[in-house]
C-alpha cells in the first residue's frame, strides 16, 4: 500500500509542485533580507552568487560541465537577468522592474513549445492572462511613468529569465544544477569591482550571508530538483508567487501595509497559480 501511495504522488508530480512552491516563497525572503544592506545593488548580487555557488558545490560535491549549448546558454541568461534586473530598479521604479520582469510567462510558453515541444494549451494561454492581469493590479499603486531605459532592460531580464528555466528544463535527463552553478559563478566574477569596492558593516555581511544562503542557495539547489520535474511554464507561473509574497513579508516583520488592489491583485494571482497547479497535477496522474 505504501510503495502504491508513493508512487502515486511521485507520478503526479505534486511532489515537485511543492518543491517549487517552497523555492518561490524562499526566494520572496530578498525583499525583507535586503532591508538589512546599505551595501550597493550589484556588489550584493555578487557576494549572494558567490556563497550561493558554494551552497551548490557542496550539494553537487563532483560537478560535471558539459558545456553543452544549452547549459552555457542557460547560465549566460542567468547573469544576464540577475545583472539587468538590478540595473533595471536603478533606472525604473522598483514595482516598474518586478512587472516587467514578471512578463516571462509569456516568453516560456513561446520558448517551451519551440524548444521543448512542451505544448501550451488554451487553459495556459487563459491562467498566464489571468495572472498577468493580477500582477498588474498588484503593483498598480507603485507603477510609475519614465525610467525608458530601466523599463526595457526589465523586460530583458523577463526575457533572460524565462531563458534560463526553458534551458534548465531542455537538461532534466542531465543535470540542470550546473547550469545554475555556471550562472551564479558569472554572475560574481562580473561583480567582482563592485565587491571589492563596496563598504560593509555587520548588518550587511548579516544580510547578505542571508541572502546568499536562504534566498538564492538552498532554493537554486531545490528549483534545480523540481525542474527536472515539472514542465517549464509550470516552474516560471510558481515563481510568480515570489513578487507576491515580498510585501507580505515586509508588512508582517515591518509593518509597512499593501494597498486594496495588492491584495486583489496578489490574491488573483495565488488563485491562478493554485488552479493551474492542481490542473497540472491531476493531468499527470
């Protein structure tokens, strides 16, 4: 009876629905983390890759580079949405950057039916609008005119970002961890002048070691996991969850309250991604 039930919920996949989901709400931890920096954006993005990499080897032990296309592929678009999306909230507002970014649904469903013959179905086409539409209203006391520049480099990390996960995914028969090794040790050797340059205090190493290992290590370790799992646009409409819940946590530890249309908003969102989830789940079994 036992190996029955196991195998049941192996097959369903929900297993490794709720791998991702525990990935996207550690992720959602950078906004409450970041409030313990004062240290700049892109030389925490280069110590969070650094420690990240080594959370990674320690779990990979052995890493072996096939430095297949889509592996170097995979991790270039890593850095690439990591760096842009930092210098996209310098240039844009931060809600500006986050929405856009957050467009990646939308590239993976076209991405994954090319790539990975992952066909996208009208229930997708209708869960990705619904979700969007939801995101749009979370943010839309915060979003703002202007910023062209770091509006279109937001759009570009989207792009790298639903890059990254059709490149992981294209791996699940190898082994889409060294990938995302491969991103993050990019990610801090082009980091490298403003590590060097950048000024700490112990609340910033504090937040950053933080950073490094609650919100990009252990999770970077799971997302590679379930990946191997769950199609590509199931894993990006879970990470939605991440933007989220940021608030939640500022509003919970910091008391800073979201408005009416973030809570419909983000409460449209998590209905979306809960239907879609159990869709998904009970057409695998």
């Amino acid at each position: 009876m036992d190996n029955r039930v196991s195998a049941r919920w192996t097959s369903s996949g929900m297993k490794y629905i709720l791998i991702m989901v525990l990935t996207s709400v550690m992720w959602s931890s950078g906004g409450i983390l970041i409030k313990l920096v004062s240290t700049g954006s892109l030389a925490v993005s280069g110590l969070r890759s650094l420690i990240a990499s080594m959370i990674i080897l320690m779990y990979l032990r052995k890493p072996k580079f096939t430095w297949s296309l889509y592996q170097v592929l995979g991790g270039a678009a890593y850095a690439s949405m990591a760096v842009t999306f930092v210098a996209a909230t310098r240039l844009t507002t931060a809600a500006n950057a986050v929405l856009l970014q957050y467009t990646a649904p939308i590239y993976v469903a076209i991405l994954g039916s090319i790539i990975l013959k992952e066909k996208v179905a009208s229930k997708d086409i209708a869960v990705i609008a619904v979700t969007i539409i939801g995101i749009i209203m979370f943010f839309a006391d915060s979003f703002a005119a202007g910023g062209l520049l770091g509006n279109i480099l937001a759009i570009i990390s989207g792009f790298c970002f639903a890059l990254f996960v059709v490149s992981s995914r294209q791996q699940k028969s190898e082994s889409p961890m060294e990938t995302i090794l491969l991103g993050n040790l990019i990610t801090a050797v082009v980091c490298i002048p403003f590590v060097v340059s950048a000024q700490y205090d112990t609340k910033s190493i504090l937040g950053i070691a933080l950073l490094g290992i609650v919100q990009f290590g252990v999770p970077y370790v799971l997302y590679g996991i379930a990946i191997k799992h769950i199609r590509a646009l199931d894993a990006v409409m879970i990470a939605v969850i991440e933007p989220i819940l940021n608030p939640v946590w500022v509003f919970l530890f910091l008391g800073e309250k979201p408005g009416f249309w973030a809570v419909l908003g983000g409460a449209i969102v998590m209905i979306a991604i809960t239907y879609n989830s159990l869709r998904t789940s009970k057409e695998n079994r």
